[in-house]
C-alpha cells in the first residue's frame, strides 16, 4: 500500500477505492483514533497535518511553531501510537518516551492533553517538576514509565541521583526549545538528551528560531524534516493593540480606571519581574480587584491554584511574568495588559498571543513609561507597525498616594518553602554519578525574592568553569 499525501496534506489514497481523511489520513487508528475525535479533535491543525506522518515514519521533526497551533497533539499521538503497537515494555527506573517543557505549567498541560488522547489506551504518565515533592516524583517513575513529561531543572536532579535513567528513552521531545534557551536550560538539555538513546527519534519544538536554537537542532536531530505554522514572530491578526504612555507612578491608577470597564472581561497582566508582579497585585487588590498571581517564586499548587481560578472565571484578573505565563492555553482571554514592556521585543508577541484565539477578537494594551520608549521602538520593529496611541497621561501630574499605604511594608509573596530550603526543589547537593556536580548559579535556584531582575534572567554571568565543577560541558551533546 502506498501512502500519498494530497496537496491538502490531509488524505491518503490507500490503493483501492476508499479514502481516509482527518487524523486516520495521517495514520492514527484504533483507540487513539477513537480518543482523538473524543477529545474533540476531527480535523488536523496545519502543523499535525505536517508533522505527523514524517513521525510515524521515524522521522525527526524541527518545528517552529507557537502555543495555540496543535504542537502538542502533533508530537503526542505518533509517540502514543507507537507505544500502543509495541504494548507494555517497562523497565524499572526508566521512561520510553520523554517531553522536556521550560516551565511546569506547561508540563501539567501536555501531561492533562496527553492523558485525553490516551484515553483507553494502557500507557502511563508522569511529572517530574521543580517545586513539588521530589519523593512521590521518585515513586511514581521506580516501576518506569511511557511517558515522562519533566522540565529540565528537576530531571537533572532525579538523573543525577540515579533515581530515573534514561537511555531506554526512545523518543525526546523538546517543547518550547526558545523558552529553553532563554532560562538557561539549554546545558541540561543537552546533557539529557546525550544520556538517552542514541537511536532515538528526536521533536523540537520552538516559537522563534533564534541562532543558539539553530545549532541546538542541528546537535540533537538527524536529518529533520522541517515544519513551520506561524511566520515567525508575526502578532496574530486578530489582536488589536494600542499603547498608552503613563509614567511608572501613574500607571497604577491607569491601570485600575481600565479595569473598572466591565467590558475587560478576562484579563491577564503581564509584569517584567515576579517583584513586580507582586506590587501590581497588591495593588490592584488595594484598589478593590481580586486578582490571582503566577511567577517563579510561586509554589508549583499556588500556581496551578491561580490558573485554576482564572480558567474557571472566579477571579478575571490574572498577573503573570513572561516565563510563568510561557505556553499557558488560557481559552477566552479579552485582554492583555502589559504593565511594563519586556526586556526582550519578541516577549511582546507571546505576550499578546495570550488573547485574541481561535477566531476570537482580543484586545492588547501597553502601557509604557518614557523610559520604555526604546523598548517600544524595539517592539514596533519586530511586528512591523506602529502602535496606535490610546491614551497619553504624560501631561498630567502624578496621583497622591494613600499616606497610610506610606508606611506599608511591602513584602514580595514567596510561597515556596522546600524543607532543603532551596525555592526550585533541588537538592542542595548531589552525588556525581557523571551527570554533573551540584550547581551553584543554575536557573532557577536562589533566585532572591525581592529581585528585580527578569524572571529567567540568566543568573551566572561569570567564569562556566565553577558552575561545571572545574569541567566545561562538552559543545555539543548529541
Ligand atoms: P497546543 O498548541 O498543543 O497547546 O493546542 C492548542 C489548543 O488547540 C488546545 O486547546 C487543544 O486542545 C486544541 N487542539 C489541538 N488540536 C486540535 C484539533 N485538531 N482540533 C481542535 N482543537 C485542537
């Protein structure tokens, strides 16, 4: 039987007279077919139109494409398909099929997709993620598992510790591979990725495809079939942006007359640091609105707390930091705020990429300081327009702050408290079984909780000698 793609990429002539279409076209058969068109999914999105059959073919796949296009059934069902047909194979200790995400929030959503399409099907699951108990993390892996879905920080840690091994690993997805780079991951990835299989079918997913990305691809995948949804770092049509110039003083009673229209419905606040983040919610909530927070300082419950609300629609308000917001599929949202603009141009387009989904209208506001104005020059150069003016407040004077809230201390939320007293989980230290020594300066331990620096700023700046015990990690891994 021969299978050919039409130029629809989406039905197969099978020989005879019948024709496939939808998800069968590209392969997927029996319970995950089954499952796929419970979860709603009849029609393949453009990149699982691309990107799945060259996977069921052993391919390695390269795919730009953004949170929102489908990626994550894209890599999940030929995984899931595969590990039907070969039936149960577990070793102790070990994961077949492996999916590095940069933040947890991400993970525990392909985690909750993959559990849907897999419906029905014998194949087992499980999180390994910073800032949650490590202990039952080491107990649900020790019988081993299909599919591990981790974020690079905490595998290291259970690798590391002989906890979990990896080189029955078969398949390795990495999603969000930009994100990666940019919270400094990028070391344990390739580290991971040369301790699995070395015949393994490797996925690679990024939103943009900056050079260090480039050369991660060329590293990790053999002979990729590239695939591409969104033309890169192109703000979605269906957005309408503006900006507002407010000085940073004033920008909390910008803020919250904005949030008095009822018409903001679902609102989620973007902030360059998680200090920041705290004080716009502090703020807001002085101000009368109930509002949740996500950051890096936020325990892995509190988090997944604050997204529940905000999904469910018991609070509207929702503020974020670029990384804890990373890859979030939050369905409906109305409007992005940015309350500052991010250090990096390309932010503002994940930013905004939040509203405006599946058809919907979404309205995306910044509201910027005159400092920012470079900043704001920067983003205009990257989607290629010029931000229409909502408002200007630059020529009225600064509002009177409430002398009661004067002597207010204001202490930034972290609720992270490991019993090893480290924010991220990790051990303080490690025996070396050759995945590394402790790391002193990794992402994201230490990170101080009143800091103002960028949530994922890349805390080492100084000699990598230390940070590797004395070792420079090989260049490329794989
Ligand atoms: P993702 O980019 O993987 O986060 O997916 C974005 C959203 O699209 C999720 O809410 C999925 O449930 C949904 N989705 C993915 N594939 C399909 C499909 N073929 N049909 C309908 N919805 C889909």
């Amino acid at each position: 039987m021969t299978n050919e793609n039409t130029s629809a990429g989406n039905t197969i002539s099978t020989g005879n007279t019948a024709e496939l279409t939808g998800f069968a076209a590209l392969g997927i058969t029996g319970a995950l077919l089954k499952a796929t068109h419970g979860a709603g999914f009849t029609e393949p999105k453009p990149i699982q139109t691309q990107a799945i059959p060259p996977q069921m073919e052993g391919r390695d796949i390269f795919g730009i494409a953004q949170t929102g296009s489908g990626k994550t059934a894209a890599f999940a069902l030929p995984i899931l398909s595969k590990i039907i047909a070969l039936g149960t194979k577990r070793r102790a200790k070990t994961t077949r099929a492996l999916i590095l995400a940069p933040t947890r929030e991400l993970a525990v959503q392909i985690e909750d997709t993959i559990k849907i399409l897999a419906k029905g099907a014998h194949v087992s699951t499980a999180l390994v993620l910073g800032g949650v108990s490590r202990f039952s993390q080491v107990k649900k892996v020790a019988p081993g598992v299909d599919i591990l879905i981790a974020t690079p920080g905490r595998l290291t840690d259970l690798v590391r510790e002989g906890d979990l091994i990896l080189s029955d690993t078969k398949w390795l997805v990495l999603d969000e591979g930009d994100r990666m780079l940019d919270m400094g991951f990028i070391n344990d990835v390739k580290r991971i990725a040369k301790a699995t299989a070395p015949d393994r079918q490797t996925v690679l997913f990024s939103a943009t495809m900056p050079n260090e990305i480039a050369e991660l691809a060329k590293g990790l995948l053999k002979n990729p079939i590239r695939v591409e949804v969104a033309p890169q770092s192109t703000a979605a049509a269906e957005i309408v942006q503006g900006v507002v110039f407010a000085r940073t003083k004033q920008k909390r009673q910008v803020l919250s007359t904005m949030l008095a229209d009822e018409a903001m419905k679902s609102v989620i606040i973007f902030s360059r640091t998680k200090h920041g983040a705290d004080r716009v919610t502090k703020d807001l909530e002085r101000d009368g609105f109930k509002a949740a927070v996500i950051h890096g300082n936020k325990s892995q419950n509190a988090r997944q707390k604050a997204l529940n609300d905000f999904r469910e629609g018991s609070v509207r308000i929702l503020v974020a930091t670029d990384i804890a917001a990373r890859g979030i599929d939050v369905p409906g949202i109305s409007h992005v705020v940015n309350f500052d603009l991010p250090d990096e141009a390309e932010s503002y387009v994940h930013r905004i990429g939040r509203t405006g989904r599946n058809g919907m209208d979404g309205i995306a506001i910044t509201l910027c300081d005159p400092s920012e104005n470079s900043k704001l020059r920067q983003v205009e150069r990257i989607i290629r327009s010029k931000l229409p003016i909502v408002a200007d407040h630059l020529g009225s004077p600064d509002p009177v702050r409430n002398p009661a809230e004067k002597n207010e201390r204001f202490e930034p939320a972290n609720d992270r408290n490991d019993r090893n007293g480290r924010r991220d989980g990790r051990r303080p230290g490690g025996q070396n079984n050759g995945f590394g020594k402790k790391r002193f300066g990794d992402k994201p331990a230490f990170a101080g909780a009143g800091e103002r620096k960028p949530e994922g700023a890349k805390p080492f700046k100084g000699n990598n000698k230390r940070r590797f015990g004395g070792k420079r990690p090989a260049a490329r891994a794989a």
